[in-house]
C-alpha cells in the first residue's frame, strides 16, 4: 500500500471558517430578501410552513439556518407570509434565540403557548388563503414534515386553517435548485479546487504502477478531503478499464496501460461537485496516449458539444434526453445520458436528464423544465471501438456546469485529455 501524506499546501487554498460563516451567511441574507419573495410570487404561495425536530432536521429547513444555528433545538417552525395589503413577505421563526436576527423576525411563545399555538396566532393573524408545507411523493428533499408533526399541525392551527394546506413541492424545488449570483461565482473555485485534488490524485506522487492499488487511492482521496477540512459529496469510487478485464470497471493494483476512473466530488460552502475524470498509465516503451484513446476522448468531448447546444430555455429534462441522444446517433456516437441537478445536494432537486439503469424520458422527475441559475452534473458516457483492445471502451465523464443567461455553461475547464501516469523509472 502505498499513500502519500506530502502536501503541498500552498496548492489549494482553503477559506478559514470563520470566513466561510460570513460568506454562507450573506448568501442566505440575499436568497431571503431577494429569491423568496420571488418565488413565493411565482408560486403564488401566501404562507409557507417549515418545521424542524432535533436530530430529524427537514432538508429544507437546514438551508434556512445562519451559521450561529446548528439544530432545531427540540422544535423550530419557519413561518413565510405575504401580507396581503403590500405583499411584502414576513419571515418569522417560532423561538426567542436572537442568533435568527436578522435573518428572520424571532416570534416567541407567550405564557401558557406551545410552538404550534404561536403559528397559529400568525395564521389568525394573516388569514392566508394557502398554506404551503413540506410534503412530497417524489421528492426526498421536499418531504421533510414527519407523520406525527403533520398530524399535531393539523389539530393545532384547526379546520379553518388545515383545509388550507397544500404541498410546497415546487416551490421547495426552486428554492433548493435556484442559485443567486454570488453562489454562481464561488461554485466556479468550488470546480477549481475539485479539479485540483483530482490532478493531485492522478500523479506519479501518489501513484506507483504495479504498487498502488485502486483501494490506496480512495482512501488518500478521503484524507486529503479531510485534512483541507472539507468533506466529500458522496464516497468516491476509483477503477480501471483494462485491454483484458473482466468488465468494464475493475479494481486492484494499477498495471501499466490502465485506464484510471476517479468519480469525485467535494462538499464546501454549502454546496456540493460531482466529477468523472479519467488517467491513463503510460507503458514502458509510451510516451504519449495511443491514438484510439485520444480519439475516444474526442468523441466524448464531441457529445459534450452536443449537449450544450442542445440545451434551451424551456426544455424539460426530458426533452434535453430525447434531443441529445438524437442528435448523438445522427453523429454515430454511442452514448448514455444520466446527468442530474446538484447543489445543496449531490442529486439534486430540479430535472432529471436521463438515469444511468434507464435510458428512456423519466416521470415527474425528468418533466421540470430547466431553470435559469442552475446547476447540473452533465454526467454521461459514450463508447468507442479500440481495435489495439479488441473490443469497444467506455469514455466516463462528468463535468459540474450551470445554466445561466438562457444557455448552458461550464463552470471550469472540461477534461480534453488523459492525466497521465508514468511508468516506473
């Protein structure tokens, strides 16, 4: 086993903590001032109801937390209403911490009143003609009220007010996927500084033909996101492709002549990346890729193109799948599309392109259109015959991009050639 712990700090500069509560902090000021109102109006959505319980936090709720709160603390109730003279949207939190402030107006109990007795004052108060909580068939991140909760919500605020209720679903959704401009910028250094771990990983430091193992590598990958104090966005994987493997995907020691599969992605700020890169381990008598891989990878590049200018305002998941794929077998290119949306989460809320074990246009999912200001794992790969291996290879790859001024973008430079892994000296 062999894993490096040399670092060369000075490569990726990671923000302080304190700096990053401060960023994290205004984003959240700005996505309340300026995005909810908005899309409470687009939904037009009069009062929107979160509620969180220490330890069972609803997945939304957590994005409505400054960084001085870390938890529910038993029970917490967001309360978003439109007050129906101005339309101004009040924010009230059921709780008398003052660390809301001034993200949210604190609306404490009274004497004798319980969490949900205060939001139904709000409610006597407001009179709203909806009511919009977290419940959803579909969608994990927009189903965070428990069973319990909703039952106890409904005998508390009474008949009047939970004949009322509707799902926040679509509103969750934008809210989840929607990112302001300053989210934007900074998920450009969020690409940046995955991509450098990457090529920090596919290196002769880390890496030593015949000695490392695929293992070795993921667990540097999981130390060094650790030791920039980040953490990973999901467990990333690592596997060779082989001129005579078994699969497509194998694991074991790294031999000479090996394609190298890294899917990655660093969670910092808040949000999240997803990458697929790919290396390639150089033979003793090689000083470049042979040809057929470069051309591989070309083809891979060229579906990418495909998928871009493909891309419009309007289209739905779905739509963006049936044109690309189209488009791809006009042009010969053997491929599979399964790219989701990414941001808070890794598969995100927004519109599915596609799933990896369905090639086909998917329900509910795949039919939301694209958004402006959101971002994707444009995740895909395409397949090439490589008459050396005898037998067609698979290209992996996935890039974090974004759709903004009504096109998609990339948020940092695509992979157009291997990382290359020399052999042995």
């Amino acid at each position: 086993m062999k894993i490096h712990t040399k670092e060369n700090s000075a490569y990726i500069t990671i923000k302080p903590l304190a700096e990053r509560q401060r960023i994290m902090d205004e984003w959240l000021l700005t996505r309340l001032q300026q995005l909810l109102p908005a899309l409470m109006k687009k939904h037009q959505t009069d009062m929107w109801v979160t509620i969180g319980k220490e330890y069972h936090e609803d997945p939304i709720g957590i994005t409505f937390f400054p960084s001085a709160i870390d938890s529910s603390r038993r029970l917490t109730i967001f309360a978003f209403v439109k007050e129906k003279q101005s339309e101004e949207i009040k924010r009230y939190v059921i709780s008398s911490n003052k660390q809301f402030e001034p993200f949210y107006s604190c609306y404490p109990a009274q004497k004798g009143e319980d969490s949900f007795s205060v939001l139904r004052r709000i409610m006597d108060i407001y009179q709203p003609n909806n009511i919009a909580v977290n419940t959803s068939s579909h969608y994990s991140f927009c189903d965070g009220l428990s069973h319990s909760v909703y039952k106890q919500l409904k005998s508390s605020i009474g008949k009047a007010h939970s004949s009322n209720l509707v799902s926040s679903e679509n509103l969750g959704i934008d809210w989840l996927q929607t990112r302001i401009s300053a989210e934007i910028e900074t998920y450009k250094e969020l690409t940046e500084i995955t991509k450098k771990i990457v090529e920090q990983t596919f290196s002769n430091i880390e890496i030593t033909p015949s000695v490392t193992s695929t293992h070795d590598i993921v667990a540097w990958i999981n130390q060094r996101v650790l030791d920039l104090g980040l953490r990973t966005s999901f467990y990333p994987t690592v596997d060779i492709q082989r001129m005579d493997g078994s699969a497509d995907r194998i694991e074991g020691t790294i031999l000479q002549g090996d394609i190298l599969h890294l899917d990655f992605g660093i969670e910092y700020l808040g949000l999240c990346t997803d990458f697929q890169q790919l290396a390639y381990v150089l033979k003793s008598d090689e000083s470049e890729v042979p040809f057929e891989l470069k051309k591989a990878m070309k083809i891979a590049n060229s579906f990418e193109d495909i998928f871009f200018s493909a891309c419009e305002a309007g289209m739905t998941g779905n739509d963006i799948f049936q044109s690309v794929l189209k488009k791809a077998a006009e042009h010969d290119i053997s491929a599979m599309l399964y790219s989701h949306p990414i941001g808070y989460h890794c598969h995100g809320a927004g519109p599915l392109i596609g799933l990896y074990d369905k090639q086909e246009s998917i329900p509910v999912r795949g039919d939301l259109q694209i958004e402006e200001n959101t971002c994707y794992a444009l995740e895909f790969n395409i397949r090439h015959f490589v008459p050396e291996w005898n037998k067609d290879i698979p290209i992996y790859l996935e890039e974090t991009v974004c759709f903004k001024d009504n096109k998609m973008q990339y948020l940092t430079n695509r992979q157009k050639e291997f990382y290359l892994i020399h052999p042995n000296c």
